[in-house]
C-alpha cells in the first residue's frame, strides 16, 4: 500500500460519535445564573465521604461515641446530598446531547450511582446500632466509599476539565 492510499484512507475515516446531532453542545442546562448545579453540589457528597472514614478512624482510636454519631450524621448527610447532586448529573446527562452522546460520561454515571448505593449502605447499616456499626465493617464499608468517591470524583473532573462537559458560558 502506497503512502498516498494510506493518507486517503486515514482522510476517510471519521468517527460516528462526533458526527451526530448536538456532539458539541456540552453546555450546562441545569445552572443557576451560569453556574452548573452539579458541579456546585458534588462538593458536599464527597467531603462527607471523607469525613464517615475520618470519625470512624478517630473512633477506633479514642473509642468515644461522638464520633460513631458523628459518622452516622455524616454518612446520612452525605447519602441526602448525594443523591441531590445524583439528580442535577442525571439531568444534564440526558439533557445535554453532547454529554449524552460520550461514553465516558456514562461511565461516570455508572460508577456515581454505584457511589450512591454504597453511602446508603454504610448509612442503613449505622442507623441501628451506630456504635456498634463501626467496628469492623462500618469502617471497611467507609473506606470503600472514599476510594469510590475519588475514583469518580476524579473521573468527573477530568470530564469537566479535559472534555468541556457540562460547563457553562454563563448569560
């Protein structure tokens, strides 16, 4: 195969994702005066992510019931918040044709609801027995979420900052 037959053939190519209607509308339609809602609100589900993990660490060191309580509100906190920021990245997944249309925001999608069935988890799980809940398996089921709560956080934003997703140009 000549040089030329190789240009041409790669000239030919095209990718069928990027040609459809609406690939490059990526812009938020869930945004308050400009500003994303589901990017606004992730903040929240992930602090209390970290902080379940964090009282439960400090529990099993000092043993002090505050803190198990303390997890307990923040894992249901975090699971109410969640499930908020579930909704407005819902949203703009399938109201947006350019995030639709991109695999990776699927992903995102999958491993975020898989994030959201773990909070509610480690929630139920404390809300009888909060103190006896921590020790073994409130602990390890915590420390499951803050490694799926980074593993989409990250992937989340470079979705937002590699791809231009769900960003807005504001009014």
């Amino acid at each position: 195969m000549s040089k030329q037959t190789r240009e041409q053939d790669t000239e030919d190519l095209s990718d069928p994702i990027s040609e459809m209607p609406g690939f490059d509308q990526t812009e938020s339609r869930i945004a308050i005066h400009g500003h994303p809602i589901h990017a606004m609100s992730v903040a929240f589900p992930v602090a209390l992510t970290f902080c379940v993990f964090g009282a439960d660490l400090i529990y099993w060191w000092t043993g002090d019931i505050f803190w198990a309580r303390a997890a307990l509100w923040a894992a249901g906190t975090g699971f109410l918040f969640g499930m908020l920021a579930g909704v407005s990245g819902t949203a703009e997944l399938l109201l947006v044709p350019g995030i639709r249309a991109r695999a990776p925001a699927w992903t995102h999608f999958i491993i975020a609801v898989t994030l959201l069935a773990l909070l509610g988890a480690n929630w139920g799980y404390r809300l009888f027995g909060y103190e006896q809940a921590v020790l073994p398996y409130g602990i390890l089921l915590s420390f499951l979420c803050v490694l799926v709560v980074s593993f989409t956080g990250w992937h989340g934003g470079k979705l937002v900052f590699d791809y231009q997703l769900g960003t807005s140009k504001g009014n």
